[in-house]
C-alpha cells in the first residue's frame, strides 16, 4: 500500500497551516490552561420579516406575544425565549479604527442571547495574506469592538490599540512555484485534504470554566472565535447561558486558487446546546459576474459541505467513533446557519432594464434576476434551506464611505465597475428556528453593506 506523503514545508505555509496545530480563541478555560487552546486546525412564508425602515421601531413594539429576551437574577439561568442574533458583513479589507460604532449593526436596543458574527476580508486579499502568515491584529481589534458594544463599555481613549500577533511580508509569486505547489497537492490529495479538514475539538462540561473576562451574568463572552485568512467567525453569548453549551468543534474548507487556499472557503463552527445541535457555517465565495460564474458558486457550496469535517478525537489525539449526537458533517446537526459573502449576482440581461430598476429602487424586480433564488429554484444549491423575503436594497458595490453604487458615478475611478447585487446572505435549515427580522446596516465602511437576521429558538431546546 502507498503510505502518504508528509505535507511539505512549502504546502504547509502557503496554505497558512502551522507544523502541528491551529487555534480558536475563547472566553473560557479548559483544564486551567491558557485562554488560546491549540487545535488540529426557499423563502418561508411563515416567517415575520420587516421593512428595513420599520424594523427597529416594530421589533421594540412587537406584540406578536413573543417576549423580550429576559435578564434572571444573579446565579439563575435562562431557559425560555431565546433569541439568536446572526450577522455577515464584508469589511474589503479595512480595520476598525479608534471610535467605530457597530451598534447599529448589532442593534444592541433589541439585545439577544445569542450573537453569531460573520466577516469576509478582515484582511486585504492580497498575496502577502493568503499565502504568508496570518495577520490575526485586524482580528483582534474586532473582537474588541465587540466586546465593548455588547456589554455597552465605554472605550478608554488613552488605550492604545492591541499590537498586530504577526507582521505580514508581502511576498512575490511565480507561476513556476504555484504550478509546482499544485502537481503536489494533486499527488497527496487524499493526505492533504484529510490533513485541512481535521480542524476540530470538544469540550465537555466539566472541563470549561469562565475567565476572568466573563465574571458577570449579563456580560457577553466569547465561546469561540475562528480566522482562514479574511473569513473570521465568532460566537457569543450571555455569561449565564455558557454552561449550557457543550461540544465546540471547528472546521475550514479552503475554497480558493486551486481550490485548497484561503482567500475564498468556510469557517464552521459546531455546538450543542442543551440538546440540541448547531452549525454555523460562515463563507466567502467565488466571485465574479460574468455568465456561469453561478456554477463555480454552486460548486463551492458542495464542496464545502463535502469537506467539513468535526472530527472527534481521543486523548491520544487520535481518531474516535463520534459520541451519540455528536455530528460529523454540516447537514447532521439540527440546526444550521449558513450566513456570508456567497457572491451570487444578478443573472445577465438588459443594462438599460437593470438600471432603470435601479433608480426606481424597485427591489422585488430586481430580485427576479438574483442568482441564488433562480439557482434555489432550479434545484441546483441550498435544496431544502429558507431564506427569508428580501425587502432591503442590494447590498454590494457601493463607494466607499458613500450612499452611492460604483455604477451611479462616471467619475473615473480605480474600483471596479459592478451591477449591485444582493452578495451577502443569511439562510437556515433546521425544523423550529422562526426568523423575525432579516435586514441591513447602513454602515458605509466598505462597499458592502452589513446583513443581519434575528432568530426565535424553539422552546424544546431548553428542555
């Protein structure tokens, strides 16, 4: 039998893969050991959605007999009414600066248990970051911003900003190089695949404590942050509720040049709550709006849920059978959140009519040209998932720091020229989750718009 060849030092770098391990990052200890822990790295009709100019006022009016989300008394926990906040924003490359505001993203006025925050391009996709080290600042600084905006701290202006984990070195790339990295993959595929894909771990109860960043019942805590690249995931929750989550597991696909790099792929992130099981699935697709740039969308998609691995490994770190309930792929959990930049565009047809459309802001026309409906339709991606009704506008090109799509200008301008599309998405699947809200920001950071979606849990996950 052929034994496996070692992945090179070469492959090994240029895949952003340390020699033994990769992380997440947490609020809670295992074990008393550090906070970093090393790890092997159709639209519902029943669902309430909400105008985006409605939705702040109706959700803190709401009287459709669904609860606001409770805060018990010190040293009780939360069992009814949950609320899940998920969101998806591509940042294009660009770091937080001293004083930016994420609160009317995160709509912290309507607050959940739950938050679910997914970024493409935390980092600019250049050669340097995709093919050298991680440059986990930007990451980071993130974090921060959130910590601070969900438990409403108040920034100290004399703080100087967390110095950057790894300075990156831009680096030149040959086509020789790159055509010898991929004869090589091609011949340890099997190895090689096994060896990205094995990105899991498991903590049981008894083994997570809070640190001392998580102290206070109302306070918001990190379970579990996540970087490939420019994708980051992170979960958080209230500090009460944390007993109840069990099992976090990671896993990333790389989807990118050659379809192993990290510039494009998936972040995904697997838990049990009380008994129930969720995976949440954070993606930056293939890009492109020429004709049958679609399929190479579609493409990803499979290949992601084909290649997600949580792995369950023993105390030698070898392989195990999985716990009973304990899933192993994307589509064996209850519940699933798929949410990111998924790239879909409108399908090609008359620019007059697309841009006649536009001016009149009619939304639902447009929609009729979207990729990823026609595709859902067909049968062709997402079979079986939902998606809420679309009632905000496109979400991707705009200039940057402006109201305005890159298509409304005739000023000469080095960005790209795009039809606007509705890249960033939200969808779910799973009986039980009830989406209350699906809107957008209106943060003009990059030329994405932020997406967001409010979710209700079944009451039979607490029990």
């Amino acid at each position: 039998m052929k034994q496996p060849r070692k992945i090179s030092k070469v492959v090994r770098k240029w895949l952003n893969i340390p020699s033994s391990a990769d992380e997440f990052h947490s609020d809670y200890t295992i074990n008393g050991m550090s906070e970093r822990r090393r790890k092997s790295c159709s639209d519902d009709g029943g669902c309430v959605v909400v105008p985006e100019e409605l939705s702040r006022s109706w959700l803190m009016n709401t009287s459709d007999g669904i609860e606001q989300p409770r805060f018990e008394e010190e040293g009780s926990h939360l069992t009814k009414n949950l609320r899940m906040f998920v969101g998806t924003w591509n940042v294009g490359g660009k770091t937080p600066y001293n004083g930016s505001d994420l609160r009317e993203w995160l709509n912290t006025s309507l607050p959940a248990h739950i938050y679910v925050l997914g970024f493409q391009e935390i980092v600019p996709l250049n050669a340097g970051n995709v093919l050298g080290a991680e440059d986990s600042g930007p990451a980071a600084k993130w974090l921060s911003l959130i910590r601070e905006t969900l438990n409403n701290a108040t920034t100290d202006s004399n703080a100087s900003p967390p110095p950057p984990i790894h300075n990156v070195i831009q680096q030149r790339v040959n086509c020789s190089d790159l055509i010898s990295l991929e004869d090589e993959l091609e011949e340890e595929d099997d190895d090689f695949e096994r060896f990205v894909s094995t990105n899991s771990v498991s903590f049981s109860r008894d083994q997570v404590s809070p640190s001392p960043n998580c102290t206070k019942q109302n306070q918001y805590c990190l379970v579990a942050s996540k970087q490939m690249v420019g994708l980051f995931l992170c979960i958080w929750v209230l500090a009460d509720l944390h007993q109840h989550i069990q099992n976090l597991k990671v896993s990333c696909v790389g989807r990118g040049i050659m379809g192993y790099l990290g510039n494009k792929g998936s972040i995904s992130i697997s838990m049990t709550l009380h008994q129930t099981t969720f995976c949440f699935v954070c993606t930056h697709l293939a890009s492109g709006e020429k004709e049958g740039d679609e399929v190479r969308r579609n493409l990803d998609v499979m290949e992601i849920l084909r290649r997600t691995r949580f792995n369950h490994l023993n105390r030698m770190g070898r392989q195990s059978s999985p716990p009973h309930h304990h899933p192993d792929k994307i589509l064996d959990h209850d519940k699933i959140i798929w949410l990111g930049d998924l790239n879909y565009r409108l399908a090609s047809g008359s620019e007059e009519d697309t841009f006649e459309l536009l001016k009149k802001s009619d939304w639902q026309a447009l929609l009729e040209k979207d990729q990823l409906k026609m595709e859902r339709k067909a049968g062709r991606v997402f079979k079986g998932w939902k998606e809420g009704r679309i009632y905000f506008p496109p979400t991707y090109k705009y200039l940057s720091n402006s109201e305005h799509y890159v298509v409304q200008t005739s000023a000469p301008s080095k960005q790209k020229q795009r039809t606007p599309a509705w890249c960033d998405r939200i969808l779910w699947k799973g009986e039980g989750l009830k989406q209350i809200c699906y809107v957008r920001g209106e943060s003009k950071f990059s030329d994405h718009r932020p997406v967001y979606s409010l979710f209700l849990l079944p009451n039979d996950i607490n029990r």
